[in-house]
C-alpha cells in the first residue's frame, strides 16, 4: 500500500511573477510473504538457532525441493519475506519571472528519505535432497560404510540427510525478541536550479539551465553498516558502530571487533566519504524555425541519478547483526570436532548457532582461519553518483499537408555507472605453461598444486578466501550510445501512419549491474581487476532497427466513401470497423562465445574462447556461426575473444488487428477485436545464451565437445490469433 499527502500554493506576484510552493509526504509500504504456518507445526520441526517470535508473513512453510522429479518443489515458495516501508519528505519552491523576451525559472528541490526494508528470508529453513546425496554426505556417519545417503532424494529426505540447507540466524547484536535485521538507511537530496527560456529572435528559442544535484551518502540510523578497507593490504571491513571495537560479550570474552584485530576497523565516520560538492549540471537546448517548414533542434545536457538503494541493503546485513548459515553436509567430522565447530549431518539437528570463526575469518585470539564460509555485498567505499551525458540534433521538415519526416542524431555517455565487483577474484597465474603440464603417460595435469596454480596464492587479500567473497557495489561503470533515426509520420481523417529506422550502437563493460544475458553472471566481469576486457557491445544491443505502425478506418459505412446509404442494420454489422498493423524488422542481439573456467583456476562468472579464426556468416540454425574459430582456453587463462560479438537472429514480424465499436445507445458499446500476432507466421528465431554457445570441454581443446554448440535451438512463438470482447457503458 502507499500513502501520501501534499499541500501546494500557487501566487502570482504582480502581472510577471508567480511562485509555486510544495510540501509534501509519500510513503510506501511493501511487505512480501505468504500464509503462516500454525505454531504446532513451526514447533514440531525442532529448528534451533533460529529466529524466534516470527510475524505470521514470516511464519512460512520450509521451501523444500527435490532433484530429478518434476514439479517436487513443495513448501512457501522460496520461502522469502521482505519488507519495505520508505517514508519520504519533500519541499520545492520555484519563482517564475517574465521578463521581456526571458522567462527565467530559480528554486530548489529538498527530499529527505528514510529507507527501512529487511531483506531476511528463510527463518525456518530452505532445503534440498538430491539424488547424488550418498556420494556427498559421506563423512561421520555410523553406517557401516561410513557413508550417508541412499541416492534417492525423496528416501533422502525421509532419513533426515539433507544436500543443502539455508537460512538466517540471530547474531550476537540482534535485537532480543526481533526476527530479521531491519537496515534503515537516511538519504538527503538537495537540488537548486536555474533556469532561463530565452526567445532571442521570433525564429531562435534558447533554452539555458543549471543544477547543483546534491546527494548524501547515506547513512544508518543504528550504524549498521560496513564498506571494504582499502587500508588494510590483506582485505578488511570497516565498519560505523564502534560498539563493535568497545562492547565485551560475555560469550567471546570481549568485544567483536577489538582494536588492531586485523580484519575489522572502526574508521571513524558513518559513512564511507562524503557525497561530491561538485555534482553540477548544465543543459542548453535550441530551437531555430528555417523557414515555414522546417525545424532545426538541438541539445546538451547533463543529469545525475541517486546511487541505488537496493545495493545498500545488504551493507548491514553482515554478523554480527545477521548471519546467513548454510551448512555443508560435506564437512570432515574429524577436522571439524578438532575445531568445535562440527555442522550436522541430518535435519534433525538444525540449525546449531554459529560459532564466530565460522563467520569471518577471524578468531577471538585473533588468528586468522578458512573464511571460506564469509560472504559480504557491501557500499562502495568510493561511493559516486552515476550521471549521464545527453546529447542530440535533429531536423523536421514538412513534406505536404499533415506529412512530416524527422532527421534525429541522439547519443549519451553513462559515467559512474553501478558495478557489482568481486574483489576477491584470484589473479591470473604467472606461467600458464607450467600449470598446463600435463604427464606425458596419462596426460593428467602435475601443476595445478604447484607454485602459483593453487587458487590461494594468487589471492588479491589474504583474508578474503570465499569463492564469492566480497561483491563490492562500485561505480566505476561507463557506457555510450549513438543513434541516427528518420521518422516519417502522416495523419489524415481515416490514417494514421509512423514509421520509424534506427541505426544504433550501443556499448558498455556491463549491462546491468546484476548482469545481463550471456556475458555477465550475477556478481561481475568476467575479470574483475580488469573489467575493460568486457567492453563491447550491450547485450540489448540492436544496430538496425525498423518499426511502422498504421491504424486505419475502412471507408465503408454510413457517411463513408461506400455504402454511404446503406441501412442502420447493415451499417450495425459492416460499417465502423478499424483495421492496426505493427510491422518490426530488426537485427539479433549480440552474444559471447562462452567457455569453461578449467579446474576453477580463476573463479570467474564467466569466461570466454579464444577466438583463432573468423566468426563466419553461416547463420543456419545447424550452425549459426563457425564453430571451430573458438577454442578452450588454457586452465587460468583469460578467454582472448570479445564480448558480444555475434549477432544473434533477427525478427520479421507483422502484427494485425482488427475491430469495431458496436453502439447500442449512447452509453452502452460492445467492443471487439481480434488480433494476429505474427501474422504471417514467419520463424523468430532465438538463441539460448547458456546452452547454444557454450563449449563443454572442461580438459581439453575440443570446441565441438557440445552437441547443441553453435546451433539456434529456440524460437519466438508462431502466429497467435486472439479474440477479445469489452462492455464499455
């Protein structure tokens, strides 16, 4: 729901002068979940070191799934609650003076927001039993092959041997009595502006205009926040509650975070920096009439946007305030009761809480330890503002009497742009050849424990040994697109015709910040010290783009070109009928060739080919490329091929309708329509950017290793007819 309230006042001052005044309040509120589940049953799962005192649309059903049977996913579905409630304050004021040929506009905008979301899930657990689950739960168990599991996940879960669990557990600073972590982060912005229309000639319009497009850096109300430590050469979190640096808990004998403990850092502010005193932003725009037919326009300008809120979340979400617990049924029982910190075996002991080091990599004494179990997505400790460049020029000329074609140039530039990175990605190893040596009799690789093959000595922070390790919320993104179009638009008494022809590029080093398509998987580039090696085409892409649109009255009826005299009844069933066509034809979207990350050597979200020959034309759906122009690369080597560079099929579609207004009275009609989506029926091909050009050859150099390599194995659906009918009274 959503509740908001606003007072305005509007006063003119004199014959040039008006000022108009804003306050005003908006509140959203969203809470996401499902059907509680009755105590009875929340307690009969005996879950321990789990939230308690659950708000019944958290109280939800385990989500439970099993492997190799369809459709056996039973439970809430996926078992998560969020909630968000965003209170917000404005205050505007603008003063407009005319003053000869100027029109001059000064103010401000002043927003002030309070963000309060939790993003916990899972409070009684989130499950899976797969049919493999004999192979890895397989250590402690008193079987008598030592072995747990019966390689069938419905009997797996019967017996209690889970594959993998989830869930979020209280930390030490968790509010007694309170489920989840409520983050809520202040935001400030304030934006005054200058704004003049100058008509300097009866042909040339000026438009000038100045922003100062300030943004705080957010802040959170209880300090729940933590961002990377540049200053510590082994990877660290600074963090803005110093109780964490001060505040002794009984249960490790002193505080979470102690001075000088090597990993967490009290740093001595709330925030990671100040917001930029320098976010100004110009824009100039003209208008100039050449003659009585033609338009030339053209403009410049530059906005900022706010950093996105959705990549702060997570910043508080971090023990001690939270944890994320997700045992692993794989642990050595012996390594495990050696440490104290054995993680169960069978559902029947979940979730034990969770020691410290289990949580980061360090331990009370101050020893560092595997923080392979940490994972953090945190704000940026160079928070910017993503601001774009806008530019464009355009000429409209009239052609005859309602005819008009339109020239446009547009193009921007996107500076600052969110980046998820993950910086804990290890580097490349220094000799390829030596971890690529195979033995020679059973061309088994010898190296890959060797030297700096291993993962862990090519680690940018020694302290940071997750897979995932930190997803750092940069904003060092950048972006540009250039566009040239014409535009032909005619309207008459029966017709209304636009088409329009894109000739477009579009280029970034990502296309989202979650990623997009086949280049980027959720977290990053494919190499995250170097995100240059990603910048290419955008995966929306679209370089030739044509789109004609017509909706047309058919002059048949009563006061039409035909059937001008027919009677009421004929006019009923014949007459009044409108006929829509949309007509798109336009280029693929562009796609990587994407390869495998041999042994995991560089922990990468993806990795691409080596390209060792022409991409091709073949465009068949057996081969829609040349397949043996792209090879694996060597175990840790970067794949030397570009992003996005084929360019997938294309469409060629027609879209018709037709329909009628049947009126029975003055108020009452019946509308119908009916509709052919791809009319013609002609093939849409479509591509599956996982699966069609991905080489499965995890040891060797065989690109056709795949059986679907290369080949168009999807397609958009066939014609579509609809039938559609609406009461309008």
């Amino acid at each position: 729901k959503s509740e908001s309230w606003m007072i305005s006042h509007t006063k003119n001052i004199g014959s040039r002068m008006t000022n108009n005044f804003r306050f005003g309040r908006l509140e959203p509120i969203a809470i996401q979940g499902g059907n509680a589940a009755p105590d009875a049953d929340v307690s009969a799962l005996g879950l321990t070191g789990t939230f308690q005192n659950l708000p019944p649309y958290a109280r939800l059903y385990p989500s439970v799934g099993f492997q190799g049977i369809a459709g056996t996913s039973f439970g809430s579905q996926g078992n998560d609650t969020t909630t968000s409630d965003i209170p917000t304050w404005q205050f505007s004021d603008s003063l407009t003076i005319i003053h000869g040929r100027h029109t001059t506009t000064v103010g401000f905008d002043y927003r002030k927001w309070l963000q309060r979301r939790d993003l916990s899930a899972d409070f009684l657990g989130d499950f899976g039993f797969n049919n493999d689950t004999y192979q890895n739960n397989n250590n402690g168990c008193t079987t008598p092959s030592g072995k747990c599991g019966t390689g069938n996940s419905v009997a797996d879960f019967l017996l209690g041997y889970y594959n993998n669990a989830s869930t979020y557990q209280p930390g030490p600073f968790s509010p007694a009595g309170v489920a989840g972590n409520l983050d809520q982060y202040r935001f400030m912005y304030f934006a005054p502006f200058i704004q003049d229309d100058w008509k300097a000639t009866n042909r040339l319009t000026v438009n000038l205009g100045l922003r100062w497009d300030y943004r705080a850096v957010p802040t959170e109300k209880d300090n729940k926040m933590f961002w990377f430590d540049r200053a510590n050469a082994g990877g660290g979190l600074c963090f803005a509650d110093r109780n964490l640096e001060t505040e002794s808990l009984s249960s490790l004998g002193g505080p979470i975070a102690p001075s000088g403990n090597g990993f967490y850092r009290y740093c001595g502010r709330p925030n990671p920096a100040d917001g930029s005193k320098k976010p100004f932003a110009p824009r100039i725009g003209l208008a100039y009439r050449l003659g009585d037919k033609t338009v030339i326009r053209g403009g410049y300008g530059i906005f900022f946007d706010s950093s996105e809120t959705r990549e702060i979340d997570n910043s508080g979400d971090i023990y001690p305030f939270i944890v994320r617990a997700s045992p692993n049924p794989t642990t050595d029982t012996s390594a495990c009761v050696a440490q104290g910190n054995c993680l169960p075996k069978l559902t029947d002991n979940m979730f034990p809480a969770v020691p410290l080091h289990q949580v980061v990599p360090l331990l009370p004494d101050g020893h560092y330890q595997d923080g392979s179990q940490f994972f953090a997505v945190i704000i940026s400790e160079f928070p910017h503002n993503p601001y774009v460049q806008q530019w464009s020029f355009s000429v409209q000329r009239e052609l005859a009497r309602n005819t008009t074609l339109e020239a446009n140039y547009v193009g921007n530039k996107g500076t600052h742009l969110l980046n998820r990175i993950n910086i804990g990605q290890p580097l490349p190893p220094t000799d390829l050849t030596f971890c690529n040596q195979k033995d020679p009799t059973t061309g088994q690789y010898i190296n890959l424990n060797n030297g700096d093959c291993p993962v862990s000595a090519r680690r940018p922070f020694s302290n940071i040994t997750s897979s995932l390790g930190f997803l750092d919320s940069q904003w060092n993104g950048y972006s540009n697109y250039n566009a040239g179009n014409l535009k032909l638009e005619r309207r008459s008494n029966s017709m209304a015709l636009l088409a329009v022809y894109t000739w477009a590029k579009s280029l970034d080093d990502k296309s989202a910040a979650a990623g997009v398509g086949s280049t980027n998987a959720f977290a990053g580039h494919m190499d995250e010290h170097n995100p240059r090696r990603d910048y290419g085409l955008s995966d929306f892409d679209v370089d030739h783009r044509f789109v004609a649109s017509a909706v047309y009255q058919l002059p048949i009826g009563r006061g039409k070109r035909y059937g001008n005299d027919m009677n009421k009844a004929a006019d009923f069933a014949v007459g009044g009928w409108q006929v829509t066509a949309i007509t798109t034809f336009q280029k693929g979207f562009p796609f990587s060739v994407l390869c495998n990350d041999n042994f995991g050597l560089l922990l990468s979200f993806t990795q691409r080919c080596n390209q060792v020959g022409p991409v091709g034309s073949q465009h068949s759906i057996t081969q829609w490329f040349n397949t043996s122009s792209f090879v694996q690369p060597l175990a840790g080597q970067f794949g030397a091929s570009g992003r996005d560079i084929i360019q997938g099929p294309g469409i060629n579609n027609w879209d018709i309708g037709i329909g009628k207004d049947f009126k029975f009275t003055e108020r009452v009609a019946f509308q119908f329509r009916t509709e052919f989506f791809n009319a013609f029926n002609h093939h849409q091909y479509g591509y599956d950017p996982f699966t069609s050009t991905s080489i499965g050859a995890p040891v060797d150099n065989n690109p056709n290793d795949g059986p679907i390599y290369g080949q168009v194995i999807a397609a958009h659906p066939g014609r579509i007819i609809q039938f559609g009918g609406k009461i309008v009274f």
